[in-house]
C-alpha cells in the first residue's frame, strides 16, 4: 500500500512537469503543423538527433495525457522512424506511462478535468459506464481493441474505485494488442491507414 502511494505521488510530480510541457509543445506545434501527419511528426522528433527517441517517448506520453491529435498518427510515426520493434517498444512504454499518467490526474482533480479536456457530453456519455459492476471487465474489453477512446476511459476509470495495481496490469496486459494493430499498418499501406484513423 506504501509502495503504491509513493508510486501515485511521483507519477503527480511527474504528470505535473509533463502537463507544463505539453502546454509549451501544443502550442508550437499547432503553430508548426507538427500535428498534420506523422511524417511533420517524424520530421520534428528527427531534429533531436540521438535524444530522438527520448523525444519520442516523451512526445507519446504527451498526446495520451492531453489527446490533442490521433493517437493513431503517433503510433504509426514512431515505427515509421525506428522500425517494428523499436517502435512498438517506445511506444508501448509512453502509452503505458502516459495511462498511468492520466489515471492518477482524474484521481487528483476529478471531473474538472476531464470535462475540461473532453467535454462534458463526453463525460456524461461514459461515465454512467462506472455504476456497471463488470466496469473492469468492459474496461478491459476497451482497451484491448483499438477503436476504443482510450484517453478519455483512463480518465473515466480514474474517478472509480479500481486500484492502481489492478488499472496498470489491464494497461501492460491489454496495450500490446491495439499498438500492434497500429503498428501493421504500415504493411497494408500508409496513405489508405492515415485516413482510416483519421
């Protein structure tokens, strides 16, 4: 139980530092069109040289606490530039710590921010979701397919009573399936799956 109230307090200071970043990286991106593609997302991440992994990860955890753009795009942009297996890597990691993220800032300011972040139609549209007692079951369910709003059902879960272990189990457990439905996406061609996700 300490082990897990350390580890909320962290991801807070961490999901503090992000958030301050990310509203810094919106900006010049929207004014950069850096969301417009992966390939704009490709071009920017490459000017880090050898921190452009890093640079990656960091860009992914970003766009899952705060989903200003698909997270499809970002998936497919990081295979694109290192491959299958890097590429899963990086991102698997960044969504998962981004989930995490995001679990622990609808635990600290509740509705607030995801009504701030999604609006409230959204909000009232899954949250009625939590009075189902299989919540963790359709949760589950949710994350393990991709066309799921996942961003949004971490935010949701969050204002439930499920424990952090049990949260970032299903995450690890259940994230591999849907980055690697992204990640083939490359094989059954770029431009038709940009516009599918989109």
């Amino acid at each position: 139980m300490a082990k897990e109230s350390n580890l909320s307090k962290h991801l807070n200071i961490l999901s503090i530092i992000i958030i301050s970043l990310l509203v810094i990286l919106v900006i010049l991106g929207y004014r950069n069109g850096l969301f417009d593609s992966p390939d704009r997302i490709e071009e920017f991440i490459s000017s880090f040289g050898v921190w452009a992994p890093v640079a990656f990860l960091t860009f992914q955890i970003f766009q899952v606490c705060l989903p200003v753009i698909p997270g499809g795009i970002v998936l497919l942009a990081g295979v694109l530039m290192f491959g299958p297996v890097e590429g899963f890597i990086l991102n698997y990691v960044g969504v998962s710590l981004g989930s995490f993220i995001t679990f622990n800032l609808s635990k600290k300011y509740g509705k607030k921010i995801i009504v701030s972040l999604f609006g409230k139609k959204k909000y009232d549209k899954y949250v009625v979701k939590l009075e189902d007692k299989r919540y963790n079951v359709f949760f589950a369910l949710a994350i393990l397919f991709p066309i799921a709003p996942d961003a949004l059902l971490c935010y949701i879960t969050g204002l439930s009573n499920m424990s952090f272990k049990k949260f970032a189990t299903i995450i690890l457990l259940a994230k591999p399936l849907t980055i690697s439905f992204y990640s083939f996406g490359i094989y059954f061609g770029y431009e038709d799956f940009i516009n599918f996700i989109k």
